[in-house]
C-alpha cells in the first residue's frame, strides 16, 4: 500500500512541474561555417576626385547556419591593426553576400578614428554572420587592408590669414578687440586646426575672430543652448549664437577643427572661488567680484575696486549665497562667526585671503610702469589710469629696440608682476616684459598697455 502511494505522489510532482514548466521541444543545431571574406584589393589609396567612386567592394561566401539563410544578418567590422576591433566600425548587410564602400566613406571611417590627412594605414576587415537576434557568431578570416587617407575641403573655411583669437566675457580680456595677444591668440597646429590654453571665466561666453581688432567676421554657434556644447559641438562662420563657456572657471584648451567644423573645450585645472560680497555691490554674493586660487588650495587673491560712499566693509563666503560665510575675527584672521570686514576707505585693492589658515590682508594699490625705456630709466614709474567702468588699467609708453619694462604698484617692488612665458600670463616678480628670451620682443614706438587685474586669479596684459 506504502508503494502504490509513494508511485502516485512522485507523479503528481512530476505533473505538477510539467504543468508549470512546459516548454516547446528546443531544436537540434549541428556546427556552422562561417563565410570566406575577399576584398576587391587590399591596397586602397583614393584621392579627393575619387570621393564618389567606389573604392573597396568586399564579398562572402555564404555561411552555414542551422536556418533559413535569409534571415541571416551580416556586420562587417573595420578597425586598425592591433585593437583586435575593440574600436571598431560595423556596418550591417542583410540580404546579400557583398557590400560597397565608396571613398568618402571610407575616409570618413579613418578620420573619425582621429587619423591623419594624406597618410596610409593597415586596417583590418571581418565579416560576422548571425540570426538577426544575434545567435550563433560565426566569425569570417580577417582581411589586412592598406588604406590611405585624403584631405576633402573644410567644412569650415579656416582663416585666410592662419590666425585665430579668443575674445568675450569668458575671457580674460573680456569684450576687448583688439584682444590681449598674447593670452588669447591660438597656435596654429596644421592649415585646418587651431588650439590654445586660456583662462575662462566660468558661465560666460566666447567668440573667435580670424581678425584682432575686427568685427566683421566671428566664428560662432548656431544655437548655444544646445546641452553639453560648453565642452564642445558644431561651430561655423557668422552664426546665431556665441559659444557658450564652461560652467567652472579655471584654465582650458580649445581645439579648433575646421576640416570637421567642430571644437572641443577641455579643463585643464579649475580655480578656487572666494566671493566678496560687500556694502559696495549690495551684500549679494551671487554677483559678487571674487579671488581666484590657482591651485585650488584655498590660497585666493584679486583684485577689487570699492568706490566712494557707503561702509567700506565686505565678508568672504565660499559659495555664492550666505551659507558658508567667513568674517573678521581680529588681527588678519578669519572666522565663520566673524565680523564684518572694513577697509579704511575707497579704492583698487588687492585682497588675499587663506580659508586653510583663515587670515586675510587688503593692500590699496595704484599702478604703473617702469622699464628700460628712455622716460622710465628703471628710475620713474609711468602712472597709469583706472577706469571703473570697464575695470582695467591703460597707460602710454614709448620704447626703443630692446626695451623692456614691468607693473609695479605703488611705485615699489613689493609687488610687480612681469611674464616668464610670453602666453601673457603675469606673475608677481615675473620676468621682464620684452625679453626676448622670456616671452617677445617690443617694436620701437609708442604703445597703449593694458593692464587686466580684473580676473580671478589669473592676470594679463595688452600691448598695441
């Protein structure tokens, strides 16, 4: 009796599982053999008249799949020599033993994987057969194809007088044109592409100018409130739109390719921020000016002017609102319970602050121009004029061949700032501007500079 109920009770769990579980008959699939891939030659070096012509066909035999051949999907793969098509480009067929690449496209393939102009390279070709759901690979030979690049024309028309120039509220030299040369001139990297590093004021804008000092023509953007285009995107001549800059302010490179028409905008070092929200601007920090720190290390300075009237006092705050505000806490030294911080009247200062050792200093300062040239001697500081309305120092110089000169402030070496680059970049007791071999020459005549103390951190100049 025990027996006939175990026998009933084991086939009701084997019905019960059936019941729950049942599944087709699943097929039997015997060992495909993928297609012999052939290529019309395996050396393929079109030029610009050939851009419409075809100039690769490739062809397979028909793979042994375990069903109907015509619902097979073809993808043939294209990548360089020794990536083993972890880059590759795919291209589906379906429907048909051989496709055909003309010679645009397969220049196209090449420069999009960032090779060069006019330059032959070993490319490997496959072809990869499968059900349409990807089901049973089946993998071709590979192919070693001999491919030469050509130069189409820009999609952009570059300058005609191979130079390029930043100017805007992102830059350093804000709206000024002529721009500050030295900080906001591109080198030129081939006849089609342009890059530069600079300082860019963050949640600004830009424009590039093939003429400094002139309007007439602008590379710009057609709609800059495309997303992610301040990183980069489409650019073309005389559009709509200025480019839109980076969200952070800090140093960048720009690259500029006219052949493809787009650019690329890429951080190289953001700079800590220190707002100085104060009686002079309405105590809001959001619009308030700021120190800059280069190393973001929380060693800031800048410059602010603070007219006549009011109560001559500021704070610090970290972020742009009140909720991470430092204040006056006696003898140079910051707290976040701190008073009110005061000046003893107007005028252009330079403010420095550290939030790691929370101290501070503010210097009133004037400045001027001393130098090698005949009416300075190193002997007489050539003043020059501050206009607020538009925050920068101009001042007028005559030089000889070979002159040189620097900023000073308040007619003493405790703070000067000269170039040790030439990239326009000042630094305080940096090299003598005009040393040829420190940053360039001055032409013999007389000059208008420009002295920009009105960024973050980061200071420059112009010469015209």
């Amino acid at each position: 009796m025990k027996s006939i109920l175990k026998t009933i009770t084991f086939a009701c769990i084997i019905l019960a599982f059936t019941a729950c579980n049942k599944i087709d008959d699943l097929p039997l699939y015997s060992s495909g053999t993928a297609g012999s891939l052939s290529a019309s030659s395996l050396v393929v070096a079109p030029v610009v008249a050939d851009s419409n012509k075809t100039a690769l066909t490739l062809n397979w035999t028909l793979p042994t799949h375990s069903a109907d051949s015509n619902s097979l999907k073809y993808v043939v793969e294209i990548d360089s020599v020794g990536r083993n098509f972890s880059k590759a480009y795919r291209k589906i067929i379906s429907g048909t033993l051989s496709t055909a690449f003309l010679a645009k496209e397969l220049n196209a393939i090449l420069l999009d994987f960032g090779f060069a102009y006019d330059k032959a390279y070993d490319m490997e070709v496959r072809m990869i057969s499968s059900y349409a759901n990807n089901n049973e690979r089946l993998v071709s030979n590979t192919l070693k194809v001999n491919i030469k690049t050509y130069k189409v024309p820009p999609k952009v028309i570059p300058p005609a007088n191979k130079t390029l120039y930043l100017v805007g509220n992102a830059s350093a030299g804000g709206w000024d044109n002529p721009v500050p040369v030295a900080a906001q001139k591109f080198t030129t990297i081939d006849s089609v592409t342009y890059e530069g590093t600079f300082y860019l004021n963050g949640g600004k804008q830009f424009l590039l100018l093939p003429l400094n000092g002139n309007w007439d023509n602008k590379y710009s953007v057609a709609n800059n409130t495309l997303p992610g285009l301040n990183i980069g995107g489409n650019f073309g001549l005389n559009l709509n739109d200025n480019f839109p800059g980076p969200a952070l302010t800090g140093m960048y490179t720009i690259r500029v390719d006219f052949q493809r028409g787009t650019f690329t905008v890429t951080r190289v070092k953001q700079f800590g921020l220190l707002y100085v929200p104060g009686d002079y601007q309405g105590w809001t920090p959001a619009t308030a000016p700021t120190l800059g720190s280069p190393q973001n290390d929380g060693v800031f300075d800048g410059y602010i002017n603070i007219p006549a009237g009011g109560s001559y006092k500021f704070k610090f705050t970290t972020t742009p609102d009140w909720s991470n505000a430092l204040g006056d806490a006696g003898a140079g030294t910051l707290s976040g319970s701190g008073g009110d911080i005061s000046v003893a009247g107007p005028g252009y200062y330079h403010i420095e602050a550290n939030t790691v050792a929370n101290t501070w200093a503010a210097t009133k300062t004037t400045w001027g121009m001393i130098g090698s040239f005949a009416a300075s001697n190193w002997s007489n500081d050539i003043p020059m004029t501050y206009s607020a309305t538009d925050n920068k120092w101009t001042g007028t110089i005559t030089t000889a061949a070979g002159d040189v000169f620097k900023f000073r402030a308040n007619n003493s070496w405790s703070l000067n700032y000269g170039d040790d680059t030439g990239k326009g970049s000042l630094t305080n007791g940096g090299g003598d501007i005009g040393d040829a071999s420190k940053n360039f020459a001055i032409p013999a005549g007389t000059h208008k500079i420009t002295l920009y103390l009105n960024n973050s951190g980061y200071y420059t100049y112009s010469i015209e």
